[in-house]
C-alpha cells in the first residue's frame, strides 16, 4: 500500500477489546422477531468461517444440547490435544503462512465464530462491562 500512488502515511493498528455481548443488537437479530427466529436460530446449519482460528474450550462452543454432527459431514478436527466436539466439528488451517494449530491466539476468529454460531450464554461480560446473554448450528473453522 506504501506505494500506491496518493499514499501518505499508515498508522499501526490498535488490537481493541471485544464486547461480544453487544454484537447481536448491533447486527439487528431480534430473539422473537426477524430473521433470527425464521431461521430457527440456525438449528442444523454447518456454518464455516475462515479467519485466524478458534478457541475451541470458550463457552460459546458447549455442545450439551447440540445433536450428533450429520453423517455426511467430511471435516477434519486438527486441534490436536484439544479436541472438536457436536458443536465445534472442525477446524484446520488453510494459509500456508499459518503455523501450528488452528487455535485463536487474538480472540478474533473465536469473537466472529460465536456471533455466527454459538450458544446462548447468559452472565457473559468483558470485565464486569456489557452484560448479557452471549448468542445453535454447527461450526467449522478454517
């Protein structure tokens, strides 16, 4: 981008704290209204989602009421000694320039993954701040 034609000057980026808590509203789903509710709140949808990996022990991803993943399903679990379960049904790296594990070292792709696929978590809040419940389908991270 430095040179580009026009350019003048890039300033580092700041790596903000995330207010997961807040996303729902921000995006507009509604609990009893609106496409949320249409789309029986993404109940057997495999959603996948490619950014810098995922946590896959955040509370967002609890299986407990999750259905077994459907059979056709061909997705690879690479977290190694953290495994997938019915909610997290793969994961693995498609970047050449990623090394390791698909896991989320940033909070990122964990924060995007749990707007688009969690599970509700009620007392969810970012140091005692944006308080609320945390927004099923299953989930692959690429």
């Amino acid at each position: 981008m430095e040179r580009m034609t026009g350019f003048l000057y890039a300033r580092p980026q700041k790596v903000l704290a995330l207010q997961t808590t807040c996303s729902p509203k921000f995006l507009g789903l509604q609990p009893h209204d609106g496409l949320w509710p249409l789309a029986n709140f993404g109940q057997g949808i495999i959603i996948g989602v490619i950014d810098n990996g995922i946590k896959p022990d955040h509370l967002s991803f609890n299986d407990e009421v999750m259905p077994t993943p459907p059979t056709e399903w061909k997705g690879k679990c690479r977290l190694n000694s953290t495994t997938c379960n019915k909610k997290l049904i793969g994961a693995t790296k498609i970047s050449l320039g990623m090394t390791g594990l698909p896991v989320d070292v940033r909070a990122h792709g964990t924060h995007t993954a749990s707007t688009t696929a969690d599970a509700f978590v009620s007392g969810a809040n970012v140091y005692c701040q944006a308080n609320g419940t945390a927004t099923l389908g299953h989930l692959s991270s690429l």
